[in-house]
C-alpha cells in the first residue's frame, strides 16, 4: 500500500527540460523512499503511549508522510524553478555526450595529496628518468674516485722508483769506479798467477 500516492495530489508539471525531468523524477524517488523508510509498527513503536489506539497511529503517520513529502516537493520546485540549475543540467548533459569515457569506466580521481595531484603524467616520467640518471652519475662519481686513488698510487709508486733510481745512481757512481779499479786488478792478479 502506498500512503503517499493516497494521501498527495498531482501537481501540475511546467514546462521543464528533459534534464530537470529526469532530475525531479530522481529526486522524488528518493525523497518518497526516504518518507516510507519508516514503517507505520515502527512509528507506533516511538509513540508507545498510543499502542492502544491504532487508529490514530495510522492517521499520525499518514500526517507525518504527507508533511514530510509535500515540505521536500515544495523544495525541490524552488531548486528547480533557478534557472542556474535547468542551464547546469543542460551543460552537464553537453559535457557527458562530448566524453570519451564510457559511463561504466571509472574515471581518474586526484590523490589526496597535492602535491601528487599537481603532477603530470610527464612529470612522473621526468622523475623517472632523473632517478635514473643520478643513479648512473653516482656510479660515474664512484668510478671516478676509484680512478682518482689509481693514479694517485701509480704516482707515488713512480716517485719512489725514481728516488731509488736517482739514490743507486749516485751510490752507482761512486762504486762503480771502484768496481772497475778491482776488475782490473783482479785481472792483474790473474795474469800474474797465469805467467807463474
């Protein structure tokens, strides 16, 4: 049994868009479930010191009901009567026959953060790569250290061969004279004890 049918009269409809149409017959659904979400036990239950008149139960609740849905039709005529609302609806109907995305796609949503939602798809991308590149500078700073502790051993070991070079070629010098005055007397010696 449907109260607000029995208890509400037709209204007269203006002349409205297809839009405010289909709005208001959304609208009036809604506002008609949210009118008979309570039950007339349930009502009779909040007035329990009436549980002995079910008559007067039922009257209460057809009241409340018709109150209710006439208060809310009589907003809703205000809302729709601002032209704001007819226009809206006519644009959002524009801006959904120009959509590329089919009615059941979801559609991308903007993170919480701002930050994040500041950004591009390119952006994402551009970090992606910068990442990467630090990544290969890194190790060109590594390599580039360990090349740097190369040549700087490869140098001290060149300074140390050429101090020794330069201390047995002074030391060289000086014995090697010598060595040359007992070569030759040894040769001597060699002679002498080979005529004997």
């Amino acid at each position: 049994m449907d109260v607000l049918e029995e208890t509400t009269d037709p209204k007269p409809v203006t002349h409205q868009s297809d839009n405010a149409l289909v709005f208001r017959a959304t609208i009036t659904s809604i506002m008609k479930n949210i009118c008979e979400s309570v039950s007339e036990e349930e009502f009779a239950k909040c007035l329990a010191y009436l549980s002995s008149k079910p008559a007067i139960i039922g009257k209460l609740h057809k009241i409340l009901m018709k109150d209710m849905y006439e208060s809310m039709e009589i907003e809703l005529e205000e809302i729709l009567s601002d032209l704001n609302l007819a226009s809206g609806l006519g644009k959002l109907k524009e801006l959904t026959a120009e959509t590329t995305r089919r009615p059941d796609e979801i559609a991308w949503r903007p993170p919480g953060n701002v930050k994040e939602h500041l950004r591009t798809l390119d952006a994402m991308k551009i970090i992606a790569e910068s990442k990467k590149l630090e990544e290969i500078l890194s190790n060109l700073e590594a390599e580039n250290t360990l090349l740097r502790e190369r040549v700087k051993e490869k140098r001290s070991l060149a300074h140390k061969v050429e101090d020794r070079v330069t201390r047995a070629f002074k030391s060289g010098s000086l014995s090697l004279s010598h060595m040359e005055k007992t070569s030759e007397s040894m040769q001597n010696y060699l002679k002498i004890l080979g005529n004997d």
